[in-house]
C-alpha cells in the first residue's frame, strides 16, 4: 500500500484526486492538505469530493501526518509551489507535480527539488496525452519542414493559464525534434495585416469557455492534405488517474526530475 498525500485538497483537481486514490486498491490517502486557515480544516474528505464519509479530515497541519506520507501530489497554483516543494524537500518526499503556468523561477524550484527528491512534472498527465506527443514527434519527423503547424487548444472558463501547459509542451514537442527554439518560432496571436505566413512559425490559438475540460489539436497542414492529431478529454479523472499512477511509481526512485514519458516508459 502506497500512502499519498494531496496539495489543495479543496480545489477542483484535489477533489478528483480524493475519488480516484478512493478507487485505488494499492493506494490510500493520508494527508489532505489545505493552506493555513482554510474554511475546508476539518471537513471529511470523502464529503469534500462529494463519496461519503472516509474517515480522513482536511488539514492545516501538514506536519502532523508528514511520517505517514510516501509520496505527495501537487495541483495546486504556481504562487504556491515553492512552499510545496520546501516542505517536501524537509520531509524528504516524492512529488508529481502537474500544476502550470510556471515562470522561470519557479522551473528553477522545482529543478533544485529535483536534486533532493523525486519529482515528476507534467504538463498533462493523461496517458492519451502523452501518447499524443510522441505521435506529434513522429508526425514532425515525416512533414515538419514542409507543413505548416498550429496548435489550438480548448478549456473551462476558470483556466488562469493560456495557451494551456499541455499547449506548450506539444509545441515544444515538435520544436525539439526539428531542431528549433520554440521562444523563436511561437505565434500566439495574429491580427490585422500580417503577412505571408513563414512555414517555421508553430501557431497557437486558445478558445475560454463553459466547462470544457481539455480538447487540444496540432494541425500539419500541407498544399493538398493535413494531418489532425487531437485529443479530448471528457472527465479530469483521466488526470487525476494519471497522478496516481505517477506517484506509485515514482514511490521507489531515486532523486531526480521525471517526466510522464517516463512513467509509461515512452
């Protein structure tokens, strides 16, 4: 049995997370962890994440539970991370990371964590999607220097970030295997008089609205033909799955900064 922690347990990702370390048999839920002070301390988790009572109460005090924790799970804000990574840097446990819209200082966090514990980071920790960038980087192989690439992705009307993490990380997916910078070729908006379009740019176009989970789309697009490599998303349990299956394996590793590709073995 693997015992997992939970980061902004009362936020909508750390809800999920609850049901789906709930549905696991080979993990258990130790620590629900909310920032000092929150309204949520004391409630059951169980009726946070709307399943009945469990018998596990949200907490403040997230040392108390710290010696019965193997692997924590952040998916929480960027403002928040560093302190995350601090306490399980002192605690000296694992983390899966899949909170977005890093700045660079944050990156360097968590890449200095990385050196004490293990840490998975993702942008997205669905296995479809993961699947997905390496089909982005075969599809880059066979068409890149001759189709023209966009990007457009699709989420909830309370996403703080665009383009999305997952957005990102496809473009950066296709960049790598061409060779280029994606700081150098990114578009992330066009209007007006804009030109010709130069066939090394990677477009991106992001779409806010409703409760949209996640729909993300690359476009290589050819005189005569394209491709479309899309993937929909139809429930954030896929993510939240996808965390747990990250912080299982992620229980017995050495220190070092993993990615999801690493997880499945891709």
């Amino acid at each position: 049995m693997i015992n997992l922690g939970i980061f902004g347990a009362n936020g909508r990702m750390g809800r999920v997370l609850i049901e789906a370390i709930d549905e696991q048999t080979s993990t258990e839920l130790t620590l629900a962890a909310v920032r000092s002070g929150s309204d949520w301390t004391g409630m059951d988790v169980g009726e946070l994440a709307g399943i009945g009572q469990r018998g596990l109460t949200v907490t403040d005090q997230w040392d108390s539970a710290a010696d019965n924790v193997d692997v924590m799970i952040d998916f929480t804000l960027p403002e928040a991370l560093e302190q995350n990574l601090a306490w399980c840097v002192q605690h000296q446990k694992p983390v899966v990371i899949g909170t977005t819209g890093l700045n660079e200082q944050q990156k360097q966090a968590l890449e200095a964590a990385a050196k004490q514990v293990p840490v998975v980071f993702a942008a997205n920790m669905s296995v479809g999607v993961n699947l997905l960038l390496n089909l982005l980087k075969q599809t880059a192989r066979v068409m890149g220097e001759t189709a023209d690439i966009e990007i457009w992705e699709a989420h909830h009307r309370y996403k703080k970030d665009a383009p999305s993490g997952t957005a990102v990380a496809m473009g950066e997916a296709i960049a790598d295997e061409l060779g280029r910078d994606l700081k150098d070729c990114a578009v992330y908006g066009r209007e007006g008089h804009t030109g010709e379009r130069p066939q090394k740019e990677i477009g991106f176009a992001t779409i806010r609205g409703g409760d949209i989970v996640g729909e993300h789309t690359a476009l290589f697009a050819e005189l005569g033909e394209r491709i479309e490599l899309t993937h929909k998303a139809s429930s954030r349990l896929t993510f939240a799955k996808g965390a747990v299956r990250a912080a299982r394996w992620l229980s017995d590793k050495p220190s070092g900064l993993y990615s999801m590709q690493d997880v499945l073995g891709l």
